[in-house]
C-alpha cells in the first residue's frame, strides 16, 4: 500500500498551530537564581545582618570573614546543583531523536519534535511510536506498553487499532496515522498528573528551618541581654552593641549551613560514583528517613526478561534450568536432554519462533519478543547449535488472541506452540514412552494438574504438540495445520527477579524498611517473584490485592491494610492506586520511597517523599518526577543510597552537636566574663578565627566519617523526630557548659598567676592569658571532634585511622592556632603572646575534663546525643 502523507506547507503550518512534538518539561531555573537561592536558608540571612551591622561599625576584617564564609556556602551550592543539572541533560540525550514519516510521497528522516497530527509514520522493530496514533498497516506487529502500563508481554495490535507515544515495536513492522502529538497525547495526560502533584520538604530541609529558628531566637534574647547590661553597666551605647554583634557571631554556628551543604555534596558525589544521580540534596538525607519502598516489579525487581525455567515432556521428562538472560551460556540445564521429546520440544521452541538472538561482545541480545527469546535460549540449551541451523519454514500462521496458538510448516510437520488448553484441545496423540498413541481423559487430567502445579508457582506454561504431514496434504488455513496435533509437552517461564534484588530486600527489611510491590502485572506472577525474592512467605497470599479489590476499599480499610507494616502486593493496578497508596502511607507518617520507570509510575514518584527513576529504561517523564534517578536501573543502588542517607544523618548529628556544643562553650565564655567583672575572654577577632579556621574544617571531617557497621542493622528513625529535640540540646548545652567553664579557669588561673589586676588593664600579662583561654578553647574542640565521632563508644574503642580526613583537619586546626600564637605577624594583628609549656601543661589538663565527663556517661550506658 502506497501513502503520499502530508505535504512540507502542511507540516510547517500544523507545527505553528499544534506545536513541537515534545511533553513540556519543567521550567529550568536561570542561573542566577540557583546562586540567590542559596541565600535563603535562616542562618545565611542571619550571618548577612551580623556581617551587615560589623562593616557598618567599620569593623572590616571581621565582616570580611563572614561574607567569605557566606560565599563558600553559595558556591558549594550553585556548583552542585548546576552541575546536577547538566548530568540531567545527558540523561535526556539518551532518547532516539528522529522518526521516519512520508511527506511529500517521500520517505524521510525528521526530529520527533517536529511530527504533527496527520504524519504517515513506518514503524520497525525496535522503534518507540513516537506520538499517538492509528495503525493503518500492519505484519505482525507487536508493541511492548511497559512504559506505559508496566506488563512485559508486548501486545499484538491489528489494523486500525490505537497507539501510543511512548510505547516500543518488538516485533513486525507497520504504519500509523498521527493523531495526538504532545501534551494531547496519552503519555502527555499522565504527565500532567505527574506535575500537577505537589511536592513535599524533605525532613532535612524541615530541620535545617527548625534550626534556623532556634538559632535566632536563642541569639535575639542573648544579645538583648547582654547589651542591656553592658549599656547599664559601662553606660557605652556602641560598645554595648558592637559586643552583642559580637556574642551574636559566637552563638551562630557560621559553618554550619556550610558543613551541611559540603556532607550533602560529598554524599551526592560518592552516590554518582555508584550509578546513583541526586537532582536535590537533600534528597541524599531523605533515604536515610525511608520507612517504605514502593517498588514497581517490571524492570525494576525483574530483568524485563522472560526465562524459561522447566520443562515437562508428555512422557514425564522433567527438566530444569537455571540462569537469567538471553545467554544460552549462563546457567545450567538438568534432566535427559536425549529423550525424543525434549529435542521435539526444542526444535518447535526454535522454530515455531519470530525472534533472533543476535550475539554481541558481551554475550546475546535479543530482537523481537521476550517469551519467544527465552524458547531460543531454552533450545540452544537443549540441543546446542540449534540456533545456526536452517529453519526451513514453508508457511507461518501467526500467533492470535482468538486460536491462542502459533504454527509453521517445516519438513514435512507442522509445529504447534500456544495455551495448555488450546493445544489439548486441538490433540488427538499424545507421545508417551518413544511411542504415540491416543489421548485419554485421563492423560489430559495429568497435564491439567501438571499445567495447575506450575501456574501456582507463577509460571507462564505454553504447550507443545506437533504432526506430521505428507507433500499432497493441502494446507492453506490454520485450522488446516492445527488439527489432529501430538501433544509432546510444556514449558513454564518467568520473568526472573535481578540478581542482585534479594540481597539488597534482606538488607532493607534488616533496616526495618518494608517492601511494597505495586505492579500493573498479575498478582500471582507479582506474588511469586516476591517470595522468591523474599519478601513475603509461601502462604502469604492474604498480602496480595488487586486493582479492583483496593478501588473497592474505602481509605479507612485501606490505611488499616497499610498501617500493619507487613509486605504486600498490589497488582493490575492504575496510576492513580499508586497515587492512593503513596498518600495513605503519608497520612500514615511513614517517608515513602516509589522506584519506577514506566510513566505509569510518575505521579507516584512525584507525590513520594523520594522519588527513584531509572536512567536506562525510564521515560523522559518518569525522570523528569524524580528526585533521583539510578543509572544501572538497579533496586541494590536504592539500599545503597539509604545508607548513605543514614550514614549521612547520624553524621550531621555528630557534627550540630560537636558545633552547637562548641558555640555554646564561647558563649559561656563570653557571658561569663561579663558576669563575673572579668576583663573580655576573648577578642571579636580571636572569635571569628575559632569560627572560621577550627569549626568548619573538624565539622566537615566528621561529616565524612565512615558509616558504623551497625548502621543497616537499626530500625528507620521516627520522621516526625527532630535533632534538636530536649535531650539532644540539653547534651551539647551541658557540653558546652563545661567547656566554657573550662576555659574560663584557664583564663582566670593565667591571668592572675602572671600577677594581672583590673590597673593594668589591657597589657602584655592580659594578651598572653587571652592567648591561652584561645589555645585551651581550640584544644578543647578537637578533642570533642573525636568524642563527637563516638557517641556511644568509648573514644578508646574507636578506629580513627578509618577517617583520614579528620585527623588531617585536626591536625590543620592546631597548625592554625600555633601560627596565630608563635608567628610574629599575626601576634600584632590579632594580639597573640606565644606560650610556655607550662601553659600547655595547664591547657592539657582542663582540655581533658569535657571528654572525661562524656567517657563517664558512656560508660553509664548513656549517649552523647
């Protein structure tokens, strides 16, 4: 059949009227308001009024230091996110760009964004249809509608029937008529359910808000205080609020904003190199929350690949196999591979059969349907070199929905495959014992039994039977070849779970994580390969419910289903029953994670509280309503990625402590000056270079600790749980206490042993009893990063060698206070006098007692946290 399509003047004006072929993706963000966005966290806006109120009072040097501090925030930032989005690009490049239509009478080549209603598009095996259409021709086309309805088994289509964007050919070839392009298409609507779904805080950005406020409201009445004071006492206005800007600046915890940033960073950063891809940061630290995975099956707990996995001979030849893929290679087979109808089986399977396995370097790929590769791989197996041999095929009657068989005509036979029951009923022999003879009732009772024990274990069963026929015999119909057929046997296949999913499944429910299975697929097929996979028992089918059966409940019945935390099962399900499940578990306060690759699965994924893509077989919009995506498809990235999200949350808790603990030891510090009538601590400089040179880098380093082997082995932490819950500030408040006091004492022991009184005032013996509380704060802090790394172990139990960086940072930080104390350049400028060793002899001995108090409460059986 000739096509002439639509003229090149008629594809210009429908393009101007209907628009590029292509869903509308999200808005990017420019540039510069990724970089402003960054200024929007509390504590930055805090640190630019304090840096603000400094350079206004001409105290340059120290605002200088808080708008760098700012900066490396903003850039850390902006540098991750920008570079998130370019990663994101190459993802898309990844679609086939260009469809073949009949313009002008002619076969051409254009970009699919530039097909319009009306096209003539040819489809061949192995295109994606790339916008709605009609099929107006077809030779044996079959279309996989994973991508849109997530079931592996492609579907035959006829003439005239109904395509859509988005789907692939897998088999035969055929021509369409455009009639949907875009946001009009089916995807396009599903795609509109994905962006219209509102999308949730991550609990990290939730408690980086909850911070931020107790920051500035601990900070507001502290140094409304403080000036109140310093104003009543000295009767000085600017002195009293240059030195509150100042308590300020020591109760912020400057680095924090950044320390977090960098640990998200240097997260996302070890994730990319484990085919994990972060679009949001915080995103890292939501999978450390995960509660529930809801997990699509094909593709994604599956190869997407049909395997057969027995085969059972009319004559009770039982075989078994084992291996995945398409590889006759991979795996093994067992039973006796010489009985007549094994080979028979075999040689039906290899011929009676439209797809071609093609090898590669990499073993064999397939061309054309996945139960048809799998009969290949089973009768390579089978008889080995069957696959080069010649077929010899003299007539084809292809499968159909109707017959529910397929035959052809080889050698003088006709080879017959198809449903138990359509074989059966089309068999007047069956071969038993190297003989043939008739079917009985009873024969065909056994393999109705033997066909029931292998549907039980999920298995797709197909029958085979054969005849033989003589060169008069005219045979023009199928119901010509399929008649008085020889029943020889079954085959049962399965699409077979990846090889890494079970472990990855024991690994998540030994975190207290369960597994939900919500699959367009049958629920006995979804059932098998969760049991398989370990996920729910041989007599859990109480787990399993269909589409129908959840529309049917009302939310109250199916919250109480959910809130029972056992594994479950929900197939032949719609979009909008994910939808359901993913808010109902929500409204549960569970932290729900939805995997997919299908565009089935993006509204799920965007209503999730993590939303995971796939980056090889995922669609465009499945990508684009994720917030990660997995490079290898793989399920084990996602526990790899919860890891990583817990070992990134137990670590920000180390460090907030180590640097609330820290501030709060200034800020005892400072306070306590005024209010024992003591001359000041500490300078505003020697403040910001605490700040600046030992807080950040120590936080950063135990950002970067190791995950506890334990980790995997605890329970998901309460999402409705804060950080700074009353212990936990009580904690560190108390640690600072004692390492304020700490300090203090050595303040107060150097100054007046060197014979300092309030005449002197700021002299040479006050400057070297300043150096030393600096030196004895410094001290302290690092040995409360190696208390902070343990909070549960003693610090002598802890390897520490496993985390270079923070002996390096450590090490850095004293570097930094010894340069500031013994190098004359920066004794003038920050006013530092150079200590003895007997100073260090008293610095060492206060520096001790904080990390002796936390061994004290440790070995009582009481966390740090």
């Amino acid at each position: 059949m000739s096509y002439t399509g639509i003229t090149k003047a008629e594809a210009e004006k429908k393009l101007k009227e209907f628009g590029f072929n292509e869903l509308k993706a999200k808005k990017k963000n420019p540039w510069w308001k990724i970089i402003l966005g960054q200024f929007s966290d509390t504590l930055v806006i805090i640190l630019i009024i304090a840096a603000a109120i400094t350079l206004f009072y001409g105290e340059t040097a120290d605002a200088i230091v808080i708008l760098v501090i700012i900066a490396l925030n903003a850039g850390i930032g902006f540098f991750q996110e920008f570079k998130t989005e370019k990663t994101l690009e190459a993802l898309q490049g990844m679609v086939n760009p260009e469809a073949r239509v009949i313009r002008d009478g002619k076969e051409q080549s254009i970009p699919i964004k530039n097909i319009v209603p009306d096209d003539i598009i040819i489809l061949a095996e192995g295109d994606k249809v790339p916008a709605d259409g009609v099929l107006l021709e077809i030779h044996s086309l079959q279309i996989s509608e994973a991508a849109l309805t997530g079931e592996s088994v492609p579907v035959k289509k006829k003439q005239e029937d109904k395509v859509a964007m988005g789907t692939a050919v897998v088999k035969g070839s055929g021509v369409m008529k455009v009639t949907a392009t875009g946001d009009k298409t089916e995807i396009g609507n599903i795609a509109k359910l994905a962006v219209e779904t509102e999308n949730v805080l991550s609990p990290l950005q939730k408690e980086l808000k909850n911070i931020g406020v107790f920051v500035a409201k601990i900070t507001i009445i502290i140094c409304i205080i403080i000036f109140v004071i310093l104003y009543f006492r000295d009767g000085e206005l600017l002195k009293g609020l240059m030195y509150s800007v100042s308590v300020a600046i020591s109760a912020v915890p400057e680095g924090l904003p950044t320390t977090i940033t960098i640990a998200l960073a240097l997260g996302a950063t070890v994730l990319s190199k484990k085919n994990v891809i972060v679009k949001k940061l915080p995103s890292v630290e939501t999978l450390g929350a995960v509660t529930t995975i809801c997990s699509d099956k094909t593709g994604t707990l599956t190869r997407n690949e049909m395997t057969v996995r027995e085969i059972n001979t009319s004559d009770g030849n039982e075989i078994k196999i084992v291996g995945e893929g398409y590889d006759p290679k991979n795996g093994e087979i067992t039973g006796d591979l010489t009985a007549q109808t094994t080979k028979i089986i075999a040689e039906i399977a290899y011929k009676c059969n439209d797809a071609k396995l093609v090898k590669t370097e990499n073993g064999y790929s397939l061309l054309g349907d996945p139960t048809e590769g799998a009969l290949l791989t089973m009768a390579e197996k089978v008889i080995s070199g069957i696959l080069d041999s010649d077929k010899n095929i003299e007539n084809v009657f292809p499968f159909d929905s109707d017959r529910k068989m397929m035959s052809v005509i080889s050698n003088e036979k006709v080879l017959v495959k198809g449903s138990p029951d359509s074989i059966l009923e089309h068999s007047s022999k069956i071969f038993i014992n190297g003989e043939i003879v008739d079917i009985t009732e009873e024969n065909k009772k056994k393999i109705q039994e033997k066909y029931n024990q292998m549907a039980k274990k999920a298995l797709r069963v197909l029958a085979f039977a054969y005849r033989e026929i003589d060169s008069s015999e005219k045979i023009l119909e199928d119901s010509d070849a399929e008649k008085n057929l020889i029943f020889v046997g079954l085959t049962g296949m399965i699409d077979p779970p990846r090889d890494e999913v079970k472990a990855a499944v024991e690994s998540a429910k030994g975190a207290g994580i369960r597994t939900i299975v919500i699959t367009g697929d049958f629920g006995l097929t979804a059932g098998a390969i969760a049991e398989e996979l370990g996920m729910i028992g041989p007599d859990d089918t109480n787990n399993i419910f269909t589409g129908e059966e959840i529309q049917a409940m009302s939310d109250e019945k199916l919250s109480d289903i959910l809130k029972e935390r056992k594994s479950l099962i929900f197939a032949r399900t719609m979009p909008s029953d994910k939808m359901r499940i993913v808010s109902l578990l929500q409204n549960l306060g569970e932290v729900v994670a939805m995997t997919g690759d299908g565009v089935n699965d993006a509204p799920a994924l965007k209503k999730a509280d993590i939303g995971i893509a796939m980056g090889i077989t995922g669609t465009e919009v499945s990508k684009e309503s994720a917030t990660m995506i997995l490079l290898n498809d793989s399920f084990a990235s996602i526990v790899t990625a919860i890891k990583e999200g817990r070992r990134i949350y137990a670590n920000m808790r180390k460090f907030i402590w180590y640097m609330f603990s820290s501030n709060i030891g200034e800020l005892v510090t400072i306070v306590s000056s005024i209010i024992l009538f003591i001359p000041n601590v500490l300078s505003a400089i020697l403040i910001l270079c605490i700040n600046l040179g030992t807080d950040i880098l120590p936080a950063i380093s135990i950002g970067a600790d190791p995950a506890d082997d334990d980790l995997m082995n605890k329970k998901p932490r309460d999402p409705n749980s804060r950080i700074l819950n009353r212990k936990f500030v009580t904690s560190f408040v108390i640690a600072g206490a004692i390492l304020g006091l700490c300090v203090i004492a050595i303040f107060i022991i150097t100054l007046y042993g060197d014979g300092w009184h309030f005449a002197l005032g700021a002299n040479k013996e006050y400057y070297h009893a300043m150096t030393a509380a600096f030196a004895g704060l410094v001290t302290i802090q690092m040995i409360n990063t190696f208390s902070a790394i343990s909070p549960n172990k003693s610090v002598f139990k802890t390897n520490y060698f496993k985390n270079p960086f923070h002996l390096f940072a450590v090490t850095t930080s004293f570097v930094f206070i010894l340069i500031l104390i013994y190098v004359p350049f920066f004794q003038e400028y920050v006013k530092t006098e150079p200590l003895t060793l007997k100073d260090w002899g008293i610095i060492l001995i206060f520096s001790f007692i904080p990390m002796v108090y936390q061994e004290i409460k440790k070995a009582l059986g009481k966390s740090m946290h």
